[in-house]
C-alpha cells in the first residue's frame, strides 16, 4: 500500500472512533431521555425533570429541549448571574 493510501486508512480509522464515541454518547442520552418522559408519564414534577436533564445531559441538548418547550421554563433555564456577597 501506498504511503497515501496508508495516510487515508488511518484517517478513516481515527473517524470510526469518533463515530463510535459519538453513537455512545447518543445512546447514553437516548437512555436518559427515555427514562424522564417515564418519570413525566408516571406523574413527575417537569421542573424536577428538567432539573435532572440540566445536571445530566450536555448543555446544547439541554438548550435545544428547552427551545421546543413551554417558554415559562425556557426563561428558567438561563444560568443566574454570579452576585458578590453582601460586605
């Protein structure tokens, strides 16, 4: 095999891991997902579900959730401003 050619496998190698990471990752999520609309479905505070998927889910999924939903927890979700503490 070529010097390229070799070059081009081990690209395509080093892109078959990412793939495979990326998949996990989305299973992972997939997972989580699955086991919140069950929570919801068995009568769980939105709020608290909501809770769960910010401390569990990576933030752009997080963010592209609330962007489908209820505007009233879309305006909960931006992270609150560092205050200093009172002198």
């Amino acid at each position: 095999m070529s010097v390229s050619g070799e070059r081009l496998v081990a690209a395509l190698e080093a892109e078959i891991g990412k793939a495979s990471k990326l998949e996990h990752e989305l299973a992972r999520v997939r997972v989580l997902l699955r086991e919140q609309v069950t929570r919801l479905r068995v009568g769980a505070n939105p709020e608290l579900v909501m809770a769960t998927l910010r401390h569990s889910l990576p933030q752009a999924t997080v963010l592209a959730l609330v962007e489908r939903i209820d505007p009233v927890l879309s305006a909960n979700t931006e992270m609150p401003a560092h205050r200093p503490a009172p002198r």
